[in-house]
C-alpha cells in the first residue's frame, strides 16, 4: 500500500512548545501551523527556522475546532495529520500515522501512541474509547509501552491530541463540529465516521510524547468548564439520556463532578455542562449499532486511571509560587476601560490558577469579555465620588459606603476567595470588606488624587485621605506608573509599579471601512481622539484648535471616540461639546462618534491621534496604541505622561489647555511625514522595551505572590 501524502496541522498559540513539536516532525510533508489569535510574532518567530512551515494566521482565538477545520481546508494531502503543541514525535511519525490509513477498506481514521511525558514508559493514550455513556477516556492510558509488542485491537478512534483522517472523507462529514470550542470535538467526529461504518488502526510505529494538560493546566477551571461544556453537548446532540440510561449517566457525572470540586476546587465543570446541554440540539441518533469497545475492566477502573493520572501530574507538576486558588476582581465600570484592558492576561492567569469570580456594577460590555475566563457577577454598588458640601454630603457618602461594605462581606462570606482584588482606588469598600474578613486585598491602583484640574482643596483633601485609606488597607498596591506609585509613599503596603501593556490588535484594522461608515472622504486628514467624555479628557481644547488647524489644512475632520460616564457633570460636559461646535461652525469637520468598538479600525482609519487631555492622565495608554497602528501621537504635558513619552522623539508633548499650541503640533505632524514616522518609530521602541504583555504580566505576578506572603 502506498503511504499518502500528509499534511500535517497543529493549533496553536506559540511558544517553546510550538518549536519542540516541529523540530521533532522533520520535513518532506505539509505542515500547517494555525495560529489562533496570538499576541505579536511568537508564532512567525517560532516557525521561520522550518522551510515546509505555513503559517494560517487567525485575528482572534476562534477555538481548536475552527482552527483544524480551517487548516484542513488549506491542506493539500491525501491524509491530515491532527497534533497538539504539547507532543514531541520520533522519527517516522508523520509517515506511521498517515500510512495506517486504508479508506478503500474503510480505515479511515488512525491514532498514534503516545507516551506519558513524565514517565515514557507509560502511555499516555492511544486513542479512545467511550463506555455507554459516551463517556470517553484514553485507551490504554496508565499501561506499559511494552504492552504493544505482544498487539492490542485497535481503538475507537482516535485522540485530537494525535490523530489521521483521511482528508475526503473528514471533509465529506463536515469536519469538526465548531459549537465545540475544545475537547469532545473528536468524540462527535468519531461517532459520525463509525456510524458510516468506518474504522481506525492504531498506528503502532507512531510513536511520541504527550505532556497532558499543558496549554490550561490539569484541573484548571477553564479547562474543567470546556470539557464539561463538551460533555453535556454530546449527551444531548446524541440523545444518549433515556430511561435506562439516566441513572449511569447521573452517576458519572456526579463522580466526576465531585471528584473536581474536591481535587481541584473548583465547579466550573458543572457550568460547563449545564451550559453544553442547553445550547446542543438532538440532531444524532444514539449509536446503538456502534461497537463502543467500553474498556476493559469498566469504568471504575478507568476512573481509577484517570485519578491517578491527576496524581502523577500534580507530583510531576514544577514548583511555583504560592498563588490563589479562587480570586474576587472587582471594577468599579461596567463597561470597557483603561484596567480592564490592561488586565486582560493578568485575569486570564488568576482564571488559570483556580476559581474566578468577577463583580461589575450592573450590565455592560465587560461581561462579555471575561465570560468565558470568569462568573461575572453584576451587583449594584457604585465608585466613590467626591461627596456634597456640607454634613449632608457627607451622611450620605457615609451610608453608601456603609452598604456597600455590607454587600462585599455577604459576596466574600459566599464566594470565600483567597484574594481580593480592587481594580481600582474609587472602591475603599472593597479593601475593607477584605480587612473585615481577613482575606488579603489587592489594589490596581490607576488613579492619579491630584487631577491638576479645577477639583480644588476639597477634591485634593479627599484624595489624600483616600490614598492614606487604601495605604493602610491594602495588603498590596499595583501602580500603573512611577506617578501613581508616589502617592503611595511610606504605605505599609507591598507597592509595585507595573506599566500596562500594550499588545499587537491595533495593528490589523481595517481604516477604510471606518471611513465609510463615518462617510469621511479617504483623502481627508483625520484627527481622532480616544476616551471617555469628560472634562478632564480635554475634547474640547482640540475642537478649540480646529479653525486654527482648518486654516492649513481645510479637509481636516475631528473625530471624537467616546461617550461620557452615565453621571451629571459628563453628560453635561457633552452638551457643553455640542455646543461649543456648533458656536464655532465645525458641524461639518467635528464627528461625535460615542463608542467605537473597533479601536484597531479607528487607528488605522486617522492620521493623528490626539490626546489632549487637561487632567493628569496616570499612564496614557492611547499614543502608545496608536504607535503599534503606525500613527503618530500629540499629547499634553501632563501626568505620567513624560515618565515613557520624549517630546520630539516618541510624540510631540504641548502645555494642557493650549489651543493654539496643540494646533501647531497637530500640523507639524501633518505636513512632515518623516516626523510622523520618526515618533512612530520611537514610541514603538518604547513598547518593545518596556509595555510587552510578558513586562505586565510578570510584574502582576509578582505583586500577587508578595501580597499573598504577606498573610
């Protein structure tokens, strides 16, 4: 039989693990790398010493399934070799595996041997194979290797981790079925392929090494929710839950369900279970006809191998730090904002260590960015703002923080965290709901107390004794610049100075249909600004500088990115914007846009963005954002700003509440596009060094670990 040709396929999201695994493929076959939705170059990087390497680059992380099948679509074999990042294969794999296929005889699936990756000689699987339930589990995990030479039947079929397909056939069927976002995508492919009357062969020349669970982690609660979440879809799309067969299924489920909340800690399995079933619909038959090959010994004993599988990984598993097992983040908006862009990988880690439990004040966009990593919770508290002259102002400040302590004690008694953390300053509630509970508080502090606006005194006092409240409280302070870390001084408090990061997103947008759909000209010089609308944000003193602007360059339009905070003094600064256009006849080259959700278009669609803000900003993300979508910044002087941006090098830096200065600037950069490029060029260097994900993230770390020791 001739061995077909292979195209070999591997999701991923890069790393070392992406580079073991395609310097043990060696060449002579297709390999595609799907690289789905990672942050920078990791992938490209990992995959350019490899000549017969492509590279399938997805925008955002569409999960495992949709990944294969679209590298699938992309492959041009005979044969589809499916492997994980986390396998390293012998000599010949590639070539075993694909050469076990006989779809003339109906072999249209084939799986390799992997071995236990703490222990080679051990397989770690070798397929699967599935009991009445549908419940799966890895054939001949926990067995010596050496079992293979006296010959074992053949599996079910095959293991995602390391599996062939025969390409027509997988393509014929639909391929994996994409409402599974990971795990039991195979089972349902397997099911289907068997259900045809075809048959896997264990290809025992393949052979390789398989670290189990590396990508989320043994037990995590995102991995424990997408295998639930698979669980409850197959046991609903295949109509395996009848009468007779409700109370095994009730039987492993509770096992196993209770097995994770005693190993693991957490129930995000159950979650993911309930959620699976709801949203499968009884589309398949139950496979009666389908030889299931249950295991051998049944499963207890397979169980039995599961648990001590959890047990050779977690005593194989590398010494860390201590780290919480069930974190409390709470913000202090709803929606999208500076923290919660910043803290995107930080949560995703506090996620990975165990339980997530995250609080919003009521319904906003944020809910759906940390769905799937957290339980997002909406409770009804609000930030802290500067209280009412008088001793009125002052009782009433009084009795919402009172309540809303009471309601964080109720939510920390419930949820028992190991860690709180208060994304922001605006919360004291938090912190001493946490000090009353003895549980250690962590503080995102992204604040900066002397605004340098026109809050006078009374504003300046209430900052003081709010940075002296959270000094005392907090167990430990993360600032996001060495400005916002100063009025920490002397706190008793763990202070860490961590610089938000700045990713590669913004760099893919799409600028021209921004423009359509705003209806500027694609000729016309766009100005924009990003942020919330307020005062201190300063959009006015840019539609100040307009007519300045407009004298030079008569096609110039403003586009303002934002809408204000659902509060008095912003939606009254926004009628105060409107009118002020209107007062100066900018209609025509002024565009309120309110919320635009596509940041990376936005960049991509201007010529500069400007920021000029009259507040001191604490960090000042946007020239930096800007710099990774290739414009330039003008920005004021005020703040942290200075801390990372030079003027002339990284931005052009004028005086806040300069009119006709942020116009001079705004047309420098516009009539020089040298310049434009060289502040580019400098910012980016300024990313590179100093604002990576890695930076962010290990500084985050960090400040969890001391603030954890503390206790």
């Amino acid at each position: 039989m001739v061995t077909p040709r292979a195209s070999v396929i591997i999701p991923t999201l890069g790393g070392e693990r992406l580079r073991r695994v395609l310097a043990s493929l060696g060449g002579g076959h297709q390999t595609i790398v799907v690289d789905d939705g990672s942050e920078g170059k990791a992938v490209v990087e990992a995959c350019e010493p490899f000549e017969d390497v492509e590279v399938l680059r997805l925008e955002s992380n569409q999960g495992y399934t949709r990944a294969v099948n679209l590298g699938v679509e992309r492959a041009d074999g005979d044969a589809v070799v499916l492997l994980n990042d986390d396998c390293v294969c012998e000599a010949g794999f590639v070539e075993a595996i694909a050469g076990a296929l006989d779809p003339p005889s109906g072999v249209a699936m084939a799986a390799g041997v992997m071995r236990d990756w703490r222990d080679r000689e051990r397989i770690d699987s070798a397929g699967m194979e599935l009991d009445e339930t549908l419940l799966v589990f890895d054939y001949l995990n926990g067995e010596q290797v050496a079992v293979l030479e006296n010959g074992v039947r053949d599996p079910i079929g095959p293991s995602g981790a390391a599996a062939a397909f025969d390409r027509a056939t997988f393509r014929s069927v639909g391929g994996f079925d994409e409402n599974l976002f990971a795990y039991w995508e195979d089972v349902d492919l397997v099911l289907r392929l068997r259900r045809l009357g075809l048959r896997c062969a264990l290809a025992y020349g393949a052979i390789g090494d398989h670290e189990h669970s590396a990508t989320l982690g043994s037990g995590s609660p995102r991995k424990n929710y997408l295998m639930g979440y698979g669980r409850g879809y197959v046991l609903r799309k295949w109509r395996v839950v009848n009468a007779r067969r409700l109370g095994p299924v009730l039987l492993r489920e509770v096992a196993l369900c209770a097995g994770q909340a005693a190993i693991d800690r957490n129930l995000a399995g159950v979650r993911g279970r309930v959620r699976g079933y709801r949203e499968a619909a009884p589309s398949e038959r139950y496979p009666q006809a389908v030889d299931l090959h249950s295991a051998p010994g049944g499963t207890v004993t397979t169980l039995r191998r599961r648990v001590a599988r959890r047990a050779r990984l977690r005593r194989g598993a590398p010494a860390r730090p201590a780290v919480p097992r069930r974190s409390l983040a709470v913000f202090h908006l709803a929606g999208t904002s500076g923290p919660s862009r910043s803290l995107e990988a930080e949560l995703s880690w506090l996620a990975g260590q165990g339980e997530l439990d995250v609080v919003i004040p009521g319904h906003g966009r944020l809910a759906h960015l940390l769905g799937d990593a957290a339980d997002v919770l909406a409770l009804d508290y609000r930030a802290l703002t500067l209280p009412k002259p008088g001793v009125r102002g002052l009782l009433a400040t009084g009795r919402e923080l009172r309540r809303d302590v009471r309601r964080f004690r109720g939510l920390i008694r419930e949820r028992r965290p190991d860690l709180v953390l208060a994304v922001t300053t605006m919360l004291p509630a938090v912190s001493i709901a946490a000090w009353l509970e003895g549980v250690p508080a962590l503080v995102y502090c992204g604040e900066l107390f002397d605004r340098g606006d026109r809050g006078g005194a009374r504003r300046a006092l209430a900052g003081r004794l709010l940075a002296s409240l959270t000094a005392r409280l907090a167990d430990g302070i993360i600032a996001c610049s060495r400005t916002v870390a100063a009025q920490f001084a002397g706190a008793s408090a763990v202070v860490e100075t961590v610089y938000p990061p700045v990713g590669t997103r913004y760099s893919y947008g799409d600028g021209a249909a921004i423009r359509r759909r705003l209806g500027i000209d694609e000729d016309a010089p766009l100005l924009a600004s990003v942020g919330y609308l307020t005062n201190g944000r300063g959009q006015d003193v840019l539609v100040r500088a307009m007519p300045a602007i407009l004298e030079t360059a008569p096609a110039t339009r403003y586009l303002i990115a934002g809408d204000p905070f659902p509060r008095s003094q912003d939606l009254a600064y926004r009628d105060r914007l409107e009118a002020l256009i209107a007062e100066l006849g900018l209609e025509g080259s002024v565009i309120l846009a309110g919320h635009v959700e596509d940041v990376a278009g936005l960049y991509a669609a201007v010529d500069v963005v400007v920021n000029p803000a009259r507040f001191n900003e604490p960090f000042g993300r946007v020239p930096f954002e800007a710099a990774i979508a290739g414009r330039p910044a003008v920005v004021t002087r005020v703040g942290a700003i200075p801390e990372l941006l030079e003027d002339g090098r990284s931005a052009l830096i004028v005086p806040p509440d300069a009119p006709a200065a942020l116009a001079d600037a705004v047309v420098r950069v516009l009539g020089d596009p040298g310049l434009g490029a060289e502040l580019v060029a400098g910012a980016r260097a300024v990313v590179a060094d100093r604002l990576t994900p890695a930076h962010s993230l290990e500084g985050f770390q960090r400040s969890v670990t001391d603030t954890l020791a503390r206790r």
